[in-house]
C-alpha cells in the first residue's frame, strides 16, 4: 500500500471525467468508464491514510483559466450526488434487513416448533440428537441473510462515501495533452 497516490489521466474532454464516454479501443483517451470513477477505483484499493494528487491532460483548448473553479464545482455536485445515492441504498438495505429480520424470526419460530413437535412425536434421543444439528443449520440459513443485509451489506457504501469525501479534498492539475507516454491510462498510477 502506498502512503502517496498520484494519479494521472489522459481525457479528449473535461466531461469524460464525469461521465463515461463512448468507448473507442482504438483511442488511448478513451476509457470504459468516468474519469472520476478510475480515480475513486485507485483510491478505494490504497490505504485510508494515503495521500492523493491527480493530473489531468486535456486538448490544450479546453484548458481556461476558470477551469479549476468550474471543475471543483461540478466535482462538488457529482460528489454529493454519489454520496446521495449511496445514503439511499444503505437506507433500503436497513429497511429491507429489519424486514428480514421480521420474517426470518417468525420462520425461525415455526421451524423451533415443528422440530419440538417432532421430538416430541418421535420420542426418541437418537431422533433428538439428528434434528438438533438440523435445527441449528436450518436456523442459522433463515438468519444468516438479514444479518448480512443489517451489518455488512452497507460496508462498501460508506467506504465509497469516504473515498468521495478524500477525492472532493484531493488536488487536480490540468495540463495540456500530450501526457507523457508512462502512467497513463488503466496503469495511471504511480506508488512512492
């Protein structure tokens, strides 16, 4: 893992960083995904305490000098926007693990039943000794997914929230394309 993460990307226009653009395999500027989607990629793999930096090439017209402003801007509404989402899906993963939770437990309740009642039937310890494992997987299989929608499903949600917070705080450059032939692109990262 790196302490220091510079990332550096080759653009036709300051949009692709945004949003994906028509994917040309014959175009080295040309990329499957947003700009800022590789960035948060790169950055999701290192460590939380890395520090971040990211150079961006663009046509040497589209480089202004209000450049940097109108970015941070559209970076600040895409950023929020992301986060929003994220938020959201962590909202319904809650609600649809409490009511998980619900049925799970009233399943759970029927399944503790039936088995007593078959013990009960059956009489026998070898009949008991066959269910209570059987019990015991059945269960665990009825909890185990609205436990992991509760507590793990909205893991990488709030990780990507931080990763978006560290990128709205990150530095950019804009510089005029050519980018140097080495770091760019799906290997754009360099590790000190």
């Amino acid at each position: 893992m790196a302490e220091s993460v510079r990332i550096a990307l080759e653009f036709n226009q300051i949009k692709d960083l945004f949003a994906a653009p028509e994917y040309d395999p014959f175009d080295k500027n040309s990329y499957e995904t947003a700009g800022l989607d590789i960035i948060a990629s790169y950055l999701k793999a290192q460590l939380s305490t890395a520090s971040a930096s990211a150079t961006i090439y663009l046509p040497q017209e589209q480089i202004t000098p209000e450049l940097p402003a109108q970015f941070r801007e559209a970076l600040q509404r895409f950023k929020n926007r992301r986060v929003i989402a994220n938020q959201n899906e962590m909202l319904a993963n809650k609600r649809d693990g409490m009511r998980m939770v619900v049925y799970s437990i009233v399943l759970a309740a029927l399944v503790i039943l039936v088995s007593t009642g078959l013990a009960l039937i059956i009489g026998s310890e070898l009949a008991q000794m066959v269910l209570n494992p059987v019990l015991t997987i059945i269960l665990w299989v009825i909890i185990w997914q609205p436990v992991e929608m509760l507590f793990f499903e909205s893991r990488h949600l709030r990780h990507m929230n931080y990763v978006w917070k560290k990128i709205i705080e990150m530095p950019f450059e804009f510089k005029p394309s050519p980018a140097p032939a080495n770091g760019i692109g799906a290997i754009g990262i360099t590790v000190d």
